[in-house]
C-alpha cells in the first residue's frame, strides 16, 4: 500500500517515465576539518582521502562536456570544506559560469556558507546549492562533532535568502532507527519551503571511518524511505543517490515505482564507486525510463525519444550496450531512427 500511495503522488506530480541525471564531481577533495563519521575526507579518520587542490576550469569543462553528452542535465560540484574561504568563492564562481555555459544546470555542496557568499555563488549562476540534513536531529551529535545541526539549517536559510534553490536530503543505514528515519524525513518535509532537490543516500561503509562496520540496512528498509519521501514532499525530484553500486536493480526499480525519479550518474560520486553509464543505460531501457531535459534545454535526438522500443529483441529484452536509451557521442543506434546522430 505504501508503494502504492507514493507512486499514486508522483503520477499527480511528475511524468513518471522521466528520470532527472545527475553527475556528481568532487572539485577539490580531502582534508575535510569536520569528523562526519561516514565520511573518507575527514583529517580525522584512519587511511583518510589525500588533500588535494581546487581543480582548475579546464579539468571540470572537460568533465561537464563528457557528462551533458552522456545524457546528464545537471551538473554537481563537490568541495571538501567546513566552508569556503573568499577566495575559494572567487575561483568557484569562474568554474560555474563556463559549467553553466555549456547549458547545464549546476548545483554546489561547498560546506557551510559565510554571509554573501550564496548571493556570489548565484549571481555566477549557481541554480542548486546541496546541503544536506544527514539524519534525525536527535542523532545528528552521536555522528558529527564539529558542528551542530543548527549549523545546517543556518547555511539552508542563507542559500534561500540568495534565491537559490535547494538540494537537502540525508543518509540511512547509520545504525539509526526507522523512528529516526522518520525524523529525517519530517525534517526535510518541514523545511519552508521543501527543498526542490532531496537525494537519498544509503551509507557506503568504507574501511577507516567509524561506521565501516554498521548494520547492512534492509532493502525494504531503503525503498520504505523512499515512499515515505516521495509522499511527503509531492513536488520535489527524490533522487537515488550514494549506495547504488551495490544494489540490485530489482530494488532500484522498486525506488522508481515509490516515486525516485532522480540518480547520480556516472561511475563515481565524491569518493566512491556508483554504478557504470552503460548499467544505467541498461537499467532504463529495461523499465522504459528517459531522462528528463535540464529547463530551457532540448534533449539531443540521440538521447530523447529512442527509448521504448530500441535496443529489444524481438522476445522483449534489452540487446546492446543500452546507449539507445540514453545516447552517446556518436549516435544513437535506435532500429529506424533517422537522426543522423
């Protein structure tokens, strides 16, 4: 019943065949301050992720064009900060103006954000900001010492103050309860108004941090969250966020009838592994799923349209590489299509 209701909502909301792409890269990573206990970037943790420098705007252009042709109509940016300094925003706002440029939208996770500096990261035209909850307030100090949650909410008040708008959602499998799952869910929900953008992480465990040994969380666990996200916050894209690598496409199609219509694509996240371009290809041509265009933008004929029928035998199943879904450079493929991609 819950499936039910949720996939109900998203039909009233969205075009239920249509699936928002993401692509997610780490700008500068490493030598994170805070001692988030999920997270490799933290100077805290064992067998931490090296520091490394801000990437220069060439690195990211070339990235963002590999994505936007791959089918991705937005592009995130990741930076291991507590929060920018000045002269970070200075160099992050030349990356998003040539980013934005290519006709993506852009979306930055920077860290807790100084008075002024979302208005500077707008006005480079940043359309998404992510800042992201992580779990339920009264679980939020057993997780994260060096800030508080009020922290969070501050910075989101900032960014919708710049007229930004905003991606905020969490982490389950922690070693939270399902009330607490709740209460994450309550507290993204109750944020005025809901955030445009809710990614939905299960936790990576990696060897290091403090939760390479939690519980493995129960699938039905994950696609319950995702129901109650979905109705919860009607409007909002529910994406499918870290934690793919390692489940089954029965339950990521699960997801998908419970309302996400949202995923980060592309084979690697921030710091870790995420299901391959061609597997996600493969994955929506098996359920019929497009990708949904960035606002103002068309999808190239190589990507749009091609979907239902290409790439099928004739008993039905996918042949291929699954590209007819989602288009490459270099054409789409699909039996009949005139193209010319």
């Amino acid at each position: 019943d819950l499936v039910y209701r949720a996939a109900t909502v998203h039909r009233q909301h969205f075009d239920a065949q249509r699936i928002q792409l993401s692509t997610l890269l780490s700008v500068k990573t490493g030598g994170c301050p805070e001692d988030c206990a999920y997270c490799p970037q933290s100077i805290h943790h064992p067998n931490a992720v090296p520091a490394q420098k801000l990437m220069d705007v060439e690195s990211v252009l070339e990235k963002a064009r590999i994505a936007k042709a791959r089918g991705a109509s937005r592009f995130c940016m990741g930076g291991a900060w507590r929060g920018p300094k000045p002269r970070d925003i200075e160099k992050l706002q030349a990356i998003i103006r040539a980013v934005k440029a290519l006709g993506l939208e852009t979306c930055g996770t920077f860290g807790l954000l100084e008075e002024g500096m979302a208005e500077d990261l707008k006005e480079a035209g940043l359309d998404y900001y992510n800042h992201n909850l992580d779990t339920d307030p009264g679980y939020y100090g057993e997780l994260i010492h060096t800030r508080r949650f009020d922290d969070r909410l501050n910075t989101l008040g900032k960014v919708r103050q710049a007229g930004l708008k905003v991606c905020c959602g969490g982490i389950i499998g922690m070693d939270e309860t399902r009330k607490q799952r709740a209460g994450l869910i309550a507290s993204l929900a109750n944020l005025e108004p809901q955030p445009e953008s809710v990614p939905i992480n299960q936790l990576v465990r990696l060897e290091g941090t403090p939760l390479a040994d939690a519980h493995e969380l129960d699938w039905t666990e994950f696609v319950r969250t995702i129901a109650v996200a979905r109705i919860t916050m009607p409007g909002s894209h529910v994406r499918l966020s870290a934690g793919r690598q390692d489940m089954p496409e029965s339950t990521q199609a699960l997801c998908f009838m419970a309302g996400a219509n949202s995923i980060f694509y592309g084979d690697k996240l921030l710091t870790t592994e995420n299901p391959s371009e061609d597997a996600d290809q493969r994955l929506m041509l098996k359920l019929d799923l497009l990708p949904e265009a960035a606002p103002g933008e068309r999808l190239p004929p190589s990507v749009a349209g091609h979907a239902a029928g290409a790439g099928r035998g004739a008993d039905g199943s996918v042949t291929g590489d699954g590209n007819e879904a989602v288009g490459r450079t270099g054409g789409c493929g699909g039996r009949g299509c005139t193209c010319g991609g």
